[in-house]
C-alpha cells in the first residue's frame, strides 16, 4: 500500500493514462481563455501572459507547462514570425485519468 502511494502516479503519468494536475489546470486555463460561446469551445488563441494573469503563476513556469502541454497534444501552439508572442489554443480531447496499477485493496 505505501509503495503504491509512491509510484501510482508516476506510473500512470509514464504510459499516459493520467495527466500530471499542472499539466491539466494549465490545459483549461486556456481553454477558458480561448472558449467563443457558439464556437463548439474554440474560437481564439491565447498567450503566456493571459495563461499567467489566469493562474496567477510565475511566466517561466506557464512557459514550461504550455510546452509540455504541446508535446503531449492537448494544446497547439502558433509561433509568429514577426516577433510577437506564440499563441495558444487547446486540442479538445483530452481524456480523464486512469489507475494503471491495481490498488491494494483489490489484491487482498
């Protein structure tokens, strides 16, 4: 039971049955910012310091979330040539959580 509690998440973040908390409140963040009511839920980008103000959490750390967040498909990044901030918007699909390893309980 203490091992489980140790490596249950970090097992289930590693195969990709689960998605890390920062990862998933940065990912709604901005689809709350980017959400055009009559859109179907997308409609425009967003940006780091929009995603900052929102959270309330410093820019380096927004920064390394949204990359991670881009890497793993749940939101798509668009990079301006001409020297403006890269823009945000979120990939509708992301799933719920799954346990990968059994509980405890479950092996009594």
């Amino acid at each position: 039971a203490v091992v489980h509690g140790m490596v249950s998440d970090l097992v289930a973040y590693a195969t990709g049955e689960a998605i890390p908390p920062e990862i998933r409140e940065t990912v709604d963040a901005v689809r709350k910012l980017t959400d055009v009511p009559g859109t179907g839920g997308r409609g425009r980008t967003t940006t780091v310091v929009e995603v900052v103000k929102e959270l309330g959490v410093h820019r380096t750390t927004v920064g390394r979330r949204l990359k991670r967040a881009t890497l793993m498909g749940f939101v798509e990044a668009f990079d301006n040539s001409r020297g403006r901030s890269t823009e945000y918007d979120w990939v509708p699909g992301m799933s719920e959580d799954k346990a990968v390893l059994p509980h405890p309980d479950e092996l009594r």
